[in-house]
C-alpha cells in the first residue's frame, strides 16, 4: 500500500506571495492532518480534514487554510507568506478513531526570501 | 494532551541498550503513551504505544510504572540508524481535538 504523499517536496517562495501544498494520503484514509515543523516551534497542529470538512483546527492565522476533495486528497494555501512561514509542512492521513497511529508524509519544505 | 518532558538530547554507541524516559505527571485516566521517531526532512513515524506495564514490539520496548507518570522507551541494541529525534506523545485513543502534541523531543545520536 502506498504511503502518504506530498507535492511538491521543495519550494522557494517571496513575501507577499501564496502557496498551495498538495497531500494524497494512503488509500483507504479519510482523515487528513497538517502539521508545521520549524526549528524553534518544533512540530505544531495546524489542521484536520474528514470528509471534506474541517473538524479541528490548530493556533495559526486565517491566512493558513485547506481543503479536503471527495477523495480524501487535500490541500493547504497560504496566502500573503511572511518570512516566518519558512518551514517543514507536514500531513498526516489515519483511519477514523485511530488517533495514535497517523501515517505521515515526508513533508514540503517550503522557504520564504 | 498532558505535557510531558523529555531529555533534549543523548549520545550513545552502536550495539548498546539505550533508554529514553518521558515525564508526564499530568496524565489523565483515558490517555495512552506513544513514541514517533523523525529521522531529517522526513516524517514522524510511530514506534510503539501502550498504556501500562510493558509493551514490546520488534523495534522497541515501552516501560510504564503503576502510577503512570513516566514511560521509558528503550531500544535494544541500537545502530548508527537509529540516529533520530524521538518524541513522546500522551492522550486519548480516538482522535483528539488539537492534534498530536509533539513537544520538542529526544535528539538521539548513535555513535560508532
């Protein structure tokens, strides 16, 4: 069974500018997690998506928001980066009531000049 | 999720026993205790989970006193590749409304 994949793996982005992050999660999932991963936050909740809706949501800005297709394929834009955005973007897809053991991909390293 | 506290960072050599201990004196009756591993620019990858006394899978160990206010992840003779940040993670099975709680965790550095 294929793992959790992430498109793209890296990107460089200026201030100002938007960026949509691509997560397909592994067959079968129907909940989708994003994370962000910065050395001096460490590893933080932004989202989670099932069934196309948002069930829980993380400490971040408006200007962090996703989406979930019918699919289970899910998406995350953020609009009007800042520098601080520089950092691992990470999804994670499990089965529904399996919290422990979320399957993640390997991250879209993203860098704002 | 309960807070835990995890040593910042360890060293060890290839072929040794290493032990790694989470405090969690926080945590609630329905919480479970679970490890992820996160090798650079990768993932976190589930290790093991347990809920009390010992729980042993083939790559890991986990230690849970009564009062369950610790865990000890331990590894069993460990190599170069084992080389990763290791995290403890406590809270309910079944999903949880913030996410995991991945705090800073363990930075383990393997020697030869």
């Amino acid at each position: 069974k294929a793992g959790v994949t992430q498109t793209p793996r890296y990107l460089i982005k200026t201030r100002g500018q938007q960026v949509t992050l691509s997560c397909s999660p592994i067959s079968g999932h129907r909940s989708v997690s994003w994370y962000q991963q910065t050395p001096g936050q460490g590893l933080q909740f932004l989202f989670e998506y099932f069934s196309e809706t948002q069930r829980n949501k993380g400490n971040f800005p408006g200007r962090f928001s996703g989406r979930q297709f019918s699919n289970s394929r899910s998406e995350m834009n953020v609009s009007t980066l800042e520098l601080g955005d520089s950092a691992l973007y990470l999804c994670a897809s499990r089965h529904e009531g399996e919290w422990e053991t979320q399957y993640f991909g390997p991250g879209t390293r993203l860098l704002v000049l | 999720l309960a807070k835990t506290t995890q040593p910042i960072s360890m060293d060890s050599y290839e072929g040794q026993e290493v032990n790694i201990t989470c405090s969690h004196n926080n945590i609630a009756t329905n919480d479970y205790i679970t490890w992820y591993q996160q090798f650079p620019s990768q993932g976190p990858r589930f290790i093991i989970q347990g809920y009390k006394t010992k729980v042993t899978n083939e790559v890991a160990s986990l230690f849970i006193p009564a009062d369950r206010k610790s865990s000890t992840l331990s590894l069993p003779r460990v190599s170069l590749s084992d080389t990763a940040v290791y995290y403890c993670l406590v809270g309910p099975l079944g999903g949880g409304a913030d996410g995991l709680t991945f705090g800073k965790g363990t930075h383990l550095i393997i020697q030869p």
